[in-house]
C-alpha cells in the first residue's frame, strides 16, 4: 500500500520530514536516564556519552492528541577493551515514543519525561507499546502494507491479518519487544538493530517455503531504508500467535518441580529441532570445515575463555582442563577430520521452544545471539552447536528448582539423572529424525558444551551472581571431562 493510503487509514500520518530538528537535542537528558533501564539495552555498565539520530519518523503527529514517533537512535558510549582499536560507532536501537499531553494513570509505568525544549516541549514522552492505540497503528500498517517514509510494511498476501485485532504489550523479560495482537499474532520488534539480512526473518521464511511446520511462518515483517544500499534494517517480524503454547522452559521448571519425567517431551523436542535442521540444509548451501576453519574456531573458543578468566577468576583453576576441550577438536582437524557446516537456529534453548496443546513443539526467535556481529550469526555452523545449547538448558532447568530431599529408593531422580535422562532423550530424537546422534561425536559435542557454559559463567557473573553456582557445576563436569548422557 502506498503512503497516501496510510494517510486515508490513519489522516494523521505524516512523513519524517522536519520532524528531527532540535528533537534528539530535546530528548537526550531523558533517553541518558531511561535507555540504560531497560531489559534490551546491550551497553548496561557503561555510561552513555551522546547520541546521534539515525532516522525519525512521525507515525502520528506529536501535535495531535495522541503523537506517535518512530525513531533509529545511535548510543555512543565508551569503548571496552575487548573491542579492539577500529570505530565504534555505538549500538543503534529502535524507539517507539508516544507524545501526549499527559499520561493517563494507567500509562504511568511507560513514561520517559517531559522535553523541556524542542519540538517537543511541555508534552510528556512515553513508551508508546504500553498504549494499545499506537499498536494498533503499527498492526494496520503491517496488514495494508503501507510505506511511510523510509519505514517499509511488508506481509504474506497468502495469510489473513484481519482489521481490529486487540493488541497487548508482553511484559515478560526479554531482550526484544513483542505485541500479541487478539491471540492471532504476536509482532516481535526488534530493539537493537544492525543493518543488513536479520535471520530472525529469514529463516523462518526460508522454512515456511520448504513447508517446515515447526516454525511459525511470517505473516508480515518491518524494514528501514535508510541504511546502506541493499541493507535495510529489519526492524519487526509478526509471526503467528500459538494460543495456549508452553513456554518449554516454563514447562520443564513445572515438571521437574512435580518430580515429574520430561524425557518423552524431550525426545519430541530432538525430533523438531532435527526437522528444522533437515529443512534448513535442503534449502542454504552447506559447508565443510576443515583443518584451517576449524583452527579459526577452535582460537575463538580459547580466546573467550581466556577473557573469561580474566573477567570471572573464579574459572582460572578449571582453565587448563578446559582448553583440552578445545584442542581435542584441534587435534582431530589435524588428523584430517571434517564436518559439515549448514545454518542453525543460533541460539536454542528451552525458553526458543513452544509446546502447543496438541504436543507439536515448535522453535522460534532465529535472532541469534544478538551481541554477535550479523555476519557472524549469519554463518554456517554444526548443528552441534544447536544441540549443545539444549543440553546445557536441561541442565539449567535441573538447577533451577528447589527440591525436597532425594529418598533413598530412588522414586525421585536428582536434579543430575533428570537432567541426563532428557539430554539422553533429546540426542535419541534428533537422531530418530536426522538419522545421526550427536552423541557419536563426543570432542565436538564437548567443545560447544564447554564454549557455551563460560559463556554463561561470564554472563551469571555480570548479571545474576546468585545462579553463577548452575554454570560453574557444568564448568567441574566439563573439566574433569564427564559425560551427562
């Protein structure tokens, strides 16, 4: 649809033009205090030193009753020392702002603050995705595919979004935005941004062409045009909304309170994951690595353990262990071994997976890591990779709930044989559909094990100490080289 058609959904919808003069000046003392709260903000225990405005658009005037701004804002901040010499322009985030004149009570957790300058001046800026309004402009853009603009609606003409849907914020923690629109679709917003082709979106197309049914298939997507030619910023994805779906995480803390087993669910969960493998293999090209990527790999590996130690010196006893992990994988390289590479979901682990109510799992969130260089995420990888996330999940969920003593008959598994019965079960179902059990490659199933648990070591550290001691048991297992399943 074009811009002048948005203007006949929405007459108040205009173009960005003027709209970012003096504005940035006007919201920085607000932004310097309010960014750094939030969940998705990837720069927290660094200051913000200024900013600079990528792009701004008015979705609904700032003068009207209800004002909607879009806005590409670049953080600047200081350099860490692990990021090298070479510019660092500074993560760039999507905003969402709404503009009224006051806030109504219920809008009083999504305010920002009152511009005491600017185009802005004496009206009260908030979070617009607390307030159903803006949401439904966003829904309506996206389901007209309008352009207003350098912002870019696009949808799948083949799926029905219908007019009116009710729109609600989630508000469970999470590194991006989502919106459930009438327990018919959810729209992810992407948060911190990079310019270039998101696999969040790509993927999950790339499946819903092979007919894979274990990811949702977009329904609609959002791009900014304003970035390098043949790059555009992919800034939202709206996917369809499983009603009544389990978090797989969620599920496997209740189970496991209960005492309950959660090996059949994972073996199910290996039987999905290999079908998106399969899918994802048949439709990307794959690689094989040999000795020289794998150098490259396994010096990445080591190199982050070693900041690790550094930055976590509770690790530094367990390090030589460790980078045996490592050069085990080296030395079978050397040896003349290869592996197949292909694209992989990135980042799986139970809270990426659904359970629907008729039990069909399904994965989603093909982000990636998103403190990963694009590139990066956008590289082919073992599936091996893939699978070690999911098995350091299990063992995460068997940290994570209290447990009354373990009679001695044996009637309640500890946390170690529930978490080895799924990581048995998961590896069984991959290898049911994929006809390959990760299992039968133990160094380099091993050595994502061991690159993923110092990751989290580094991460618990920085952000939640009290769960360092769930990391740190798989650090001693991975050290001493023991096998959990």
């Amino acid at each position: 649809m074009s811009e002048a058609a948005i203007h006949s959904a929405y007459p108040a919808a205009t173009t960005s033009s003027g709209v970012g003069s003096g504005l940035l000046a006007s919201l920085d003392p607000l932004l310097r205090e309010w960014l750094p709260r939030q969940r998705w903000f990837a720069g927290k225990g660094r200051p913000v030193t200024g900013f600079t405005l990528v792009a701004a658009t008015e979705l609904l005037p700032v003068r009207a009753k209800l004002g909607l701004l879009h806005l590409l804002v670049r953080a600047h901040q200081p350099v860490l020392p692990t990021q090298g010499p070479g510019p660092h322009p500074g993560d760039c985030y999507q905003l969402l702002l709404g503009v009224r004149e006051a806030l109504p009570p219920r809008l009083a957790p999504a305010l920002i603050g009152r511009p005491a300058e600017g185009p802005l001046a004496g009206l009260t800026v908030y979070e617009a995705l607390y307030d159903p309004r803006p949401a439904e402009v966003l829904l309506e853009a996206l389901r007209t595919r309008a352009r207003v603009g350098d912002l870019r609606f696009e949808r799948d003409m083949r799926q029905d979004i219908r007019a009116g849907l009710v729109p609600r914020l989630v508000t469970a923690e999470q590194s991006n935005s989502s919106i459930v629109y009438g327990d018919t679709f959810i729209l992810k917003l992407l948060r911190r941004i990079v310019p270039g082709t998101n696999p969040d979106l790509e993927l999950p197309l790339t499946l819903a062409r092979e007919g894979c049914p274990r990811v949702p298939a977009p329904a609609g997507w959002l791009l900014a045009e304003n970035a390098p030619p043949d790059e555009p910023y992919v800034l939202g994805v709206l996917q369809p909304y499983l009603k009544g779906a389990a978090d797989g995480w969620e599920l496997a803390l209740r189970e496991l309170a209960k005492g309950q087993d959660f090996a059949a669910e994972a073996r199910a969960l290996g039987r999905a994951t290999a079908e998106v493998h399969t899918a994802l293999a048949r439709a990307l090209p794959t690689v094989t690595l040999g000795r020289q990527q794998l150098e490259l790999l396994v010096d990445g590996m080591t190199e982050r353990l070693e900041l690790a130690v550094q930055a976590v010196p509770v690790l530094r006893p367990y390090a030589p262990a460790l980078r045996t992990a490592f050069a085990a994988l080296a030395d079978l390289a050397a040896e003349g071994r290869t592996w197949t590479a292909q694209r992989i979901h990135g980042d799986l682990h139970l809270g990426q997976c659904l359970r629907a109510p008729d039990g069909a799992w399904s994965l989603i969130d093909f982000e990636g890591e998103p403190s990963k260089p694009l590139a990066e995420r956008r590289m082919p990888q073992p599936v091996a990779r893939d699978v070690a996330g999911m098995l350091r999940s299990f063992d995460y969920a068997s940290h994570s709930v209290p447990r009354a003593p373990v009679p001695g008959d044996g009637s309640v598994p500890t946390a170690a044989d529930w978490a080895a019965k799924c990581r048995a079960a998961y590896c069984s179902g991959y290898a049911e559909v994929s006809g390959c059990d990760p299992r039968t490659d133990p160094v380099l199933l091993r050595a994502y094990e061991t690159d993923k648990a110092v990751y989290e070591v580094v991460y618990e550290a920085r952000h939640r100490p009290d769960w360092l001691p769930v990391p740190m048991a798989a650090i001693r297992r991975l050290a001493a080289n023991e096998d959990l399943t």
